[in-house]
C-alpha cells in the first residue's frame, strides 16, 4: 500500500491549480450569484507569514471553496498594504530601499500562501505602494478636500523623536511609540485632516457611523469598541459668568445633577481664556505648569493612575446653580479636545477630589448614596462618591433622583440663559499627515500668490521621488527632493512648492476593497458596474486589534463616497469575524525574543499543508485564543493519513465493479448524510472546529466498513475538500476523475436518512413539563395523545379536570390543556 506523502501530493495538486486558474478566478460577467470573501490584506514584512495569518486565511479559503462547489460567483482576492514606516525604518537601518524590500516579501509572501493551498484570485492583486494603487488614494484624497472633507490646521499631535513621526494616540500607548520604544511628546504642527465627524451621525441617505453598526452582523464587542470610540454622551452645556468680566466659560457635562456641590472650575492648560484670566500675581505658576504638560502626551494626561496635579489661575467665576465665587485652576486630565475644555469640580468625580483634597480646595456633597453607611462616609469627605443617587444641598431639587434632576436643573437654567441640553462626542477629526517618506503623497501645491491648490487630476499620479535621505529629521525627506519639488503653480505657472507629507497608511487601507472589484481600471478607482455587482463585503476576516481604526476609517470612507453618489451602499462590510491569537505552546505570547515562534514553512515541511490547515481550524473555536500544541498536529496529520488509506482501501478491493452496492442503506450512510448537513451548518456558521471533529467521525465509521462503498467515500472527499484541498485533489484523481474535485457541487444530504429513529416527546400540561418519554420519531398525534393522558405523572394534573384542547407538535411535544 502506498504511503501518504504530503509534500509530494501537495506540490502536483498546486501545479495543477496553477494551470487552471479559472477554479478561482470571478468571472464578472457571470450571472450567478456573487459572494465577496475577504481578508484584511496583509503588510508584508519580510518575516513571511505566521501561523496568525494561516488561521484567518484558512477560514476564508475553507468558505471561499464551499461557496464555489454550492454554485456562486465568489470574489476571493488578496493584496498587500504595503507602504509604511516598518519598511522605512529597514531601510534607514540597511540603506536598502523600502521599494526592494516590500518587493522581496511580497514574494515570500506568495510564495508561502500558494504553499499553504489558498484559492485567491491573483489576478486581482493590489499593491497600496505602486503608483497605479496611490493614484486613486490621492483622487480620493482629491475628492474629500473638493467637498471640504480635507482640510490643513495646526493641531497638538503625539511626536516620536527617534522615528521623527506623528503618531496615533494608539501608536502611543503609554506614552511610548510602539515602533521604537521611545517616550513621546507633544508637538504643534500643521496638519492634514478628514472631517470624519461629520459623519457620525445620519447624513441625507446615508446612515451614520453610530446607527450603521445596527444593521451589520458584527461581533458586540467589536460594535462596542466603536461606539465607545465615537462615545457619544447626552448632557447639557453650563455658563459660568467670569467675575469682573463680561466672558463667559462654557461647560460640557453629563452630570449637571452635581452642579450644586461644583466649588472650582478646571480648565485645560491649552484653553484660550487661561491666559486672558490668568491675574498677574499666578503667571509663573502658570507657564510653570503649562510648560510641564506639553511634555505629556493626551494619554499620559488621562492616565488615572498618575498623581492629579494643577495650578490657580488667580481669576474666579460665578457657579449658575449657587450663585458662589469659585476659583479657576488649570489641570493636564481636562484636555481642549474634549468637550469645551473646560469642567466644573466637585466631590462626586475621583479626579476632583484628589485634586482638591491636594491643594486645600473646599468640596461639597450634593448626592446622597441609597446605602446609609456609604452615605456617612461621602458626606464626611472620606471617600469621593461618583454614582448616581437622592440630590441633598440642592435648593429646590432637594430629593429627586440623579436622572430627574439632571432634566430639571438644565431646564431651569434654560430658562436663566445659563444652560442649555447638548450631545456631544469624543471622535476627532482623522490626522492624516505622516512627516515620513514611504507612504502616498498628499496632492497639493503650494503658490505665493495662489496658496493652496489641488494637483489636477491629469497630473496624477503624484509619484514618490527616489532622490531622498531616508535619514529622519522632523520633516518629511520630499521637502528636500529637486526632483519632488521642481514644480510650477497649475493656477499661474510660478514657481511653487508640494506638500511634503505623506498620507497615514491607513488611508491606502481604507478603500483597498473597492478595487479589487476592479484593479486594472486607469479611468477610475473602480467602475460603478463592478463595484455594484461585487459589493458590499460579504465575509471579512481579520484580527480584532483593528476593531477600532481600520474597520471605523473603510466605514467613513464607504460613506462618503455614498453620500457623494459613487456607492450604492454605505457599510462596506456586511459580516466580520476575527481570529483568535494564537499562544506558544505554554500560553504565552509568541515572540522572536523568546524563541518560541512558531514557522509555518517548518510545520508544512513535516506534516504538509493540509495538516496545518486542518489542525488550526481544529483547536478550538475560530474568535477563540489557543495555545499551539505539536501533539494535537500530529492526531490530525493521522486522520489524514487514515483518508489516504481509505482510498488505497477502494482501489485494491476495487468494489466499484459492484452495481448493488451503492443502493444499500447502511448505518454509515445515514451518518453521512447527517455528516454532509452538520459539515455545511458549519462552515456556514465559521465553526470549523466541530465540522472537522464531524469528519473524524465519519471516517472512523468507513474505516470499520468491510466494504467501502465509492459513492459514500467520493461525497466525504467532497465535504472534505475545502479543508484539506490538496490531499481531496489528488484521492478524486486517483478514484478516475480527470477533472479537479472543486468543477464538482456540493453534496445534499438525504432528509429522510437523517431522521433520527426515536426521539424524547415532551408531556406538558398547560404549558409545564410534566413527563418526557421515548417513542418513534414518526410518532401520530392519536399515539402521542394516549401516551400523554395515560401517563401516570400526567393524570396527577388532570384528574377530574375537563380537557379543552391538546395542542401536538410533531417530532417535539405535546401539551395537555385543561
């Protein structure tokens, strides 16, 4: 008997896939229906894939399949989001250009994922760094600025030092750059941003970023991430009268419940009244502190560990509720962004009252715990309470609840003109420039005489020059480019300037998915046929650490170009799930400097693709995290193995030349067919876990068979395929098909075979479980109705009580009502 070789069958069964690219490719022109699966396109360093990627992509390769045997249209491509500073930073360390080496990865990259038997549509690669993928990120970046969505302001933005870089707030977490490990400071610049806050909210026919996540079949927790980004909150907007003056403070806040117990006012050092109240005799103090902050970065400032700290303006304002003098200070935790920059201070915020407890600052309760004990600790200022609760010290609100009285008191200065109801959120509008070299020119030009002007569309694209320093010095390596900057004004001719910064990368990645509908097009970024046939997403896969940007910036840019009439949708993505990380094989995270990473050319190079596939979707359920385990690879290289004997079962015993044998009912073939039902919920359902334990099963079951039927053995191959492609391929060959196992369909499973013989009927009496027993799954209502009445723990219930009507569901339960 021959011996099961999975480096040898693998590699004749992508052979022939490479000749017969058709098995994947979407014809779009077909009249069948489409399916769009899709991963998140991968950044390609030249570390190759890692078993992360083969877990997502062997999901979206197992339903890509399925879908094609069950006769749709599927779009399965791949690409590669390719500019960014990863890249940069290898260049500026080996002086080779990012170019050579994105290059060189991207073919490590193929190279592994047609080692690994995924069915993507080459055809349809893109490349977000080649010029003909960046053309369309400048149009679009084009088409945002025509309709005032771009726009240039200086803003206090997170800066690396080392990488000479803008930074996100979640690439500066903890206040170090999560490139390069360095502490981060804040620094003002001019900058470009997206005017993603006016989408928020519904606008015309397009449906906002907050009630679009109604309608999309995502994970909660992903849904909550966003909603928790965008934080939306009800509150009210509150005057506070400066004394001695005729300014005003305005205040945002949620909680005007605790106006009454409000005894200081904080502002943000950045806020442009503080240095217009600021008295002469708190100045020092004052650029002191300020000088101090701007070495934080917004995360460091909210971080509630730290030590409050603060500083007294020296000016007072008027608390609307008390008619109190009130000191204003100054403190890093209320940032300008946010809200009006500016909060009043009571005892009923954690952040409040350390500060005041620090600098002496009297406080004043206002809200009354329902615990009596509780209450007599809050009302002594021994602990700050920040729940909600019975208003006390409160003039005439004395005694409602929080909830009242936060409608009440708004209204009631409403009324003054000190107040009024607002909703307000965190998200900011997108900062989009990078002081960087490897990432997509912005297309604008500055003139003297013309200032800003847009790059003409003719005029793109704006290609990345090759005469740069990559050496990183605070500016952008084009400003220094002769070639990048030897440009004329398209408005009058004079000498001008580009702008030097590049675009964030997650620009190119937030409309990647639009041009695979249509990657070659030179007239448009994809044409609107195309984009209507294929789109929206049906499935897209990827890690969850993108819950938030990535997922939240394709939402804002599908919605803009439907709000502007290119899309006839306005979510991009209908179903997402994430893949679960996973673990080294004691738990923790795999990493290079423990040396426990885990090489997915190793592993094939051992067990074979298939295995790996298989065994990665066998761990444990796809969101799950997991750790690896190296025994668990081998249980599933051995049911593979048992597959290959099987076959070679079939062909000795040649039981083909048997006519009758394919007619016979047997315990196995009822197995099948509920093999062929469960296998398809699965996959359908992304549980690939419990598909593949099915699998075993069913091969445990014709292994056992004296006489292996061929009809029961090609239809396990087939639901086999999608997840062990290679090795399905190369046994259907052997079973006399000349042509590939994925040109066959899908299998049905027989509804009368997968009955089961006996079921649990359940016996109610008005509605109660009052007995189950066992009978035929074909039971009759008459049988069922004198099994219920003759039962003896029934008859306890009805005893001398009129039966009105007996209600039977078939194959379920009976109920007795009386």
């Amino acid at each position: 008997m021959e011996k099961y070789d999975p480096r040898e069958i693998e590699k004749k069964a992508q052979e022939k896939w490479k000749k017969e690219p058709d098995l994947v490719r979407a014809n779009d022109a077909s009249k069948k229906e489409k399916r769009f699966i899709l991963d998140m396109f991968p950044y390609p360093s030249g570390a190759g894939l890692h078993v992360g990627h083969v877990e997502s992509y062997t999901a979206t390769d197992i339903y890509s399949r399925y879908l094609r045997m069950r006769g749709f249209e599927v779009l399965h491509p791949q690409g590669f989001d390719a500019f960014g500073l990863p890249a940069e930073n290898y260049a500026i360390k080996t002086g080779v250009h990012p170019k050579a080496t994105i290059e060189k990865a991207i073919e490590i990259f193929k190279r592994q994922i047609d080692s690994m038997g995924f069915s993507y549509d080459w055809s349809r690669e893109v490349n977000s760094s080649l010029p003909e993928y960046y053309k369309w990120t400048q149009w679009l970046f084009l088409l945002f600025y025509k309709n005032g969505l771009a726009y240039k302001k200086k803003a206090k933005v997170n800066w690396c030092p080392k990488c000479q870089t803008v930074l996100a707030n979640e690439q500066a977490e903890d206040g170090v750059c999560e490139r390069c490990g360095s502490a981060v400071v804040q620094k003002d610049l001019e900058q470009w941003f997206f005017k993603i806050t006016d989408f928020i909210e519904d606008k015309s026919d397009t449906i906002g970023l907050l009630s679009g996540l109604e309608k999309v079949d995502w994970p909660e927790s992903t849904k909550l991430l966003q909603k928790n980004w965008i934080g939306k909150s009800f509150g009210s907007e509150v005057d506070f009268a400066i004394e001695n003056s005729s300014e005003k403070i305005t205040v945002y806040t949620t909680r005007i419940d605790t106006l009454f117990s409000g005894t200081y006012l904080l502002l943000a050092p950045e806020h442009p009244l503080v240095s217009v109240i600021t008295t002469e005799d708190h100045k020092k103090e004052i650029e002191d502190y300020l000088l101090e902050t701007a070495k934080k970065t917004d995360i460091e400032r909210l971080e509630l560990r730290k030590e409050k700290t603060g500083a007294f303006t020296g000016a007072y304002v008027i608390n609307p509720a008390t008619g109190n003098q009130i000191p204003v200070w100054i403190s890093d935790f209320v940032l300008v962004n946010y809200g009006t920059g500016a909060v009043f201070a009571d005892a009923h915020d954690s952040r409040d009252f350390e500060l005041a407890k620090k600098y002496n600052i009297p406080l004043r309760v206002s809200i009354r715990p329902k615990n009596n004990e509780l209450w007599e600790k809050v009302q002594n200022l021994e602990i700050c309470f920040e729940g909600e609760g019975e208003l006390v010290n409160s003039a005439q609100f004395e005694g409602l609840s929080s909830k009242e009285a936060r409608i009440k008191i708004t209204e009631w200065l409403a009324k003054k003109g000190d107040a009024r109801f607002k909703v307000n959120y965190k998200l900011r509008d997108w900062l989009v420039s990078r002081q960087r070299y490897w990432g997509a020119p912005i297309p604008i030009i500055y003139c003297e005489k013309c200032g800003e002007v847009p790059v003409s569309e003719a005029d793109l694209p704006v290609e990345l020059p090759t005469d740069v320093d990559f050496k990183p010095t605070g500016e952008s390596p084009l400003k220094y480019s002769k070639t990048f900057q030897d440009v004329v004004c398209p408005k009058c001719g004079s000498v001008a300037r580009r702008e030097s910064d590049t675009m964030d990368t997650f620009v190119c990645s937030s409309w990647y998915y639009l041009r695979y509908a249509d990657p070659k097009n030179e007239k448009e970024f994809a044409s609107k046929e195309l984009l209507k046939k294929w789109l929206p997403v049906d499935l897209y896969v990827g890690g969850a650490e993108h819950s938030v940007l990535h997922l939240l910036y394709a939402r804002f840019f599908t919605k803009v170009l439907h709000n502007l009439g290119y899309l006839e949708f306005d979510e991009p993505f209908l179903k997402l799930r994430h893949q679960g990380t996973i673990l080294a094989e004691d738990g923790t995270k795999m990493s290079k400097s423990k040396g426990n990473v885990v090489n997915p050319d190793d592993v094939t190079a051992q067990f074979g693709a298939d295995a790996l596939r298989m065994f990665e979707m066998f761990m444990g359920p796809l969101e799950d995290m997991k750790p690896w385990q190296t025994k668990g690879i081998v249980g599933v290289y051995r049911f593979l193995e048992k597959t290959y004997k099987l076959n070679s079962k079939i062909l000795i015993s040649n039981v083909k030349s048997n006519p009758n044998f394919k007619s016979q009912t047997t315990k196995t073939t009822i197995l099948l067919s509920k093999t062929i039902k469960k296998v398809s919920e699965d996959i359908e359902s992304m549980k690939f876990n419990t598909a593949i334990s099915q699998l075993m099963i069913l091969a445990n079951a014709l292994e056992k068979e004296t006489e292996l039927s061929v009809q029961n053995f090609e239809l396990f191959l087939l639901i086999l395929s999608p997840f062990a492609p290679h090795l399905t391929e190369e046994l259907w060959s052997k079973l006399g098909h000349d042509e590939s196992i994925f040109q066959e369909s899908w299998p049905e499973y027989d509804l009368n075979l997968i009955q089961d013989e006996e079921i649990e009927l359940v016996i109610q009496v008005n509605g109660k479980v009052r007995d189950t027993v066992k009978v035929s799954a074909d039971i009759s209502e008459e049988e069922a109705t004198k099994l219920a009445l003759g039962s003896e723990k029934t008859k306890n219930h009805t005893a001398g009580k009129e039966i009105k009507k007996i209600i039977f569901v078939k194959g379920r339960l009976i109920n007795v009502v009386i």
